[in-house]
C-alpha cells in the first residue's frame, strides 16, 4: 500500500532530522550494493565451469575409469551448487515482494 503525500512529507521530515542529528549512522545505514549477488553470480559461474569441465571429463570414460567418476563429481558438483544458487536468488527477490502480492 502506497503511502500518502501526508506521510511521505512526514517520513522525509524525520529523514532530514536523522541525518542532522547522526550523520555517521546515516552513513552505515546508506543502501549500498549488497555483496551477496554478486557472489551469488561467482556461484552461478563456478557451477557453469564444474559442470562442463565435468561432463568433458565424464566423456572421458571411455579412455579412462578415474576420469569418468571424477568427472562425473564434478558435474554433480556443479549442478547442486547452481540449484542452490538459482533458489537463493529466487527466495532473495521474494523477500522483496510484500506478502500480499506473493503467490
């Protein structure tokens, strides 16, 4: 629910007061850009690149048994830390959506 021009006057006014009376906790407290994306994209990347070292690695089976099963690793490996990131980032744009528009 959007708020009203009333409230939005007043919230501003108690944001200019706060930043008089504490300008270092408005500093802390300024939005930055969250670490946690862009980890959560360093993830994503190191999955992509287990995965297919992993499959190229399974292909290599047919020369070799070690191959096969590390590369077979590998891919498992790559593709539960994908998942796991793919719904870290699902759940994170959730949390940012109020509850009464979730489904």
């Amino acid at each position: 629910m959007p708020l009203s021009e009333h409230e939005e006057r007043i919230l501003a006014e108690i944001e200019r007061q706060l930043a008089a009376e504490d300008p270092r906790f408005v500093a802390r407290t300024r939005k930055r850009k969250r670490p946690a994306r862009s980890s959560r994209t360093l993830r994503l990347r190191v999955a992509v690149v287990l995965a297919v070292i992993g499959f190229f690695s399974l292909l290599g089976l047919v020369s070799h048994i070690a191959f096969g099963v590390a590369g077979m690793v590998l891919l498992l490996a790559g593709l539960v830390l994908g998942a796991t990131a793919l719904r870290e980032g699902v759940e994170e744009s959730r949390a940012h959506v109020p509850p009464d528009e979730q489904r």
